[in-house]
C-alpha cells in the first residue's frame, strides 16, 4: 500500500468522522524561517513556551526543525470547522484544540503501527498529558505533537499555496493540523 492509501484507509474509520482532510507536498522551511517564528513563541502569548515538549525550545533546535520538516514529502492536512457562539470562550478552544490534537495523534499512531513514518503538528502546546513532564524526558514521545508555527511553518501561507483560504469568521472557527508523512 502507499502511504497515501494507508492513511485513506484509516480516516475512513468511524472515529475520524467529521473532520476534512486534503493531501498536498509538505511544507518547507528553513532555519531562518523557524528562528522568526520562534522570536513569537519567546512572546509567549499561548502560556506553552518552555512548558511542553511539543514547543520550543524543548521540541528541537532552529536546525533540526527545518532538517525535521524538510525530511517528509508530503502532508495530509486536517480541517475541521466548528461553530462558536463566543469567541472569548477560552474552556471552549481548549475542548475543540485537543480534540483536533487528539483526531492526528491517534491517526498518526494507528499510521506508524502499520509503518509509516509520519509526523503530527497541531496549534499550540502538546495537550497528551494533563501536565507536561516537561524539562524532565517526554512520557509518551509516540504521542507528542509539535506545534507547527514552532517548527517555521506559517499556516496562512502554507494553506494559500494549496488554495486553502485561511481566515476567521464571525461565529465560527476551522482548525487545522496537519499529517507530515
């Protein structure tokens, strides 16, 4: 089967309803690209900075992060549009991000356990444990998401470049991720 195929065949399966998905080239960067979008991370506007493996700096160095991304060929991003009746409702992004996070690890560990090497990458911090074991070594390394403005990659144009237009919306919010394989 081709890793295309194999990841077909498993968001095919009733767990994964609901959620869109579309296959493209993978994104690309470079260390220069993650050195800027790390300065925003530094900013640390999300709380994740220094706190989970899934962010910098305990993800990786500006270096292997472009090393990281640039070693996989493709990507299957992951969508999903969820209404929202208040958009200061912090409890609520919370529930839908993990439950986004939760939909690419899940694909991502059911891909590697039939050989495929892939990488999940979602917004913001790694959500697998309730509390990161974070400087201390990663529990569940399987398990971890990177957080994909943290490895240099900016979703906006990575989406456009695929006709993908990423914008918000008054009363309701579509998250992505995405499958690096």
């Amino acid at each position: 089967m081709t890793p295309d195929s194999i990841l077909k065949e498993i968001i095919g399966r009733p767990e994964f309803s609901g959620f869109s998905y579309t296959f493209a080239p993978a994104p690309r960067t470079e260390p220069d690209q993650v050195r800027e979008y790390r300065k925003l991370c530094e900013e640390n506007r999300c709380g994740c900075y220094g706190t989970t493996w899934g962010c910098p700096p305990g993800s990786c160095s500006e270096t292997e992060a472009a090393d990281i991304i640039n070693r996989f060929s493709r990507c299957m991003i992951v969508s999903r549009r969820y209404p929202v009746p208040d958009m200061n409702d912090k409890a609520m992004f919370d529930r839908i991000s993990r439950e986004v996070q939760n939909n690419i690890r899940n694909i991502a560990v059911i891909a590697r356990s039939e050989g495929l090497d892939c990488l999940p990458l979602g917004d913001g911090g790694c959500t697998y444990c309730n509390r990161c074991n974070y400087p201390e070594p990663c529990r569940y390394p399987d398990r971890k998401v990177i957080s994909i403005s943290g490895m240099g990659i900016d979703m906006e144009k990575y989406l456009g470049s695929q006709g993908i237009k990423f914008s918000f919306e008054k009363d309701a919010v579509t998250l992505y991720a995405f499958i690096l394989f």
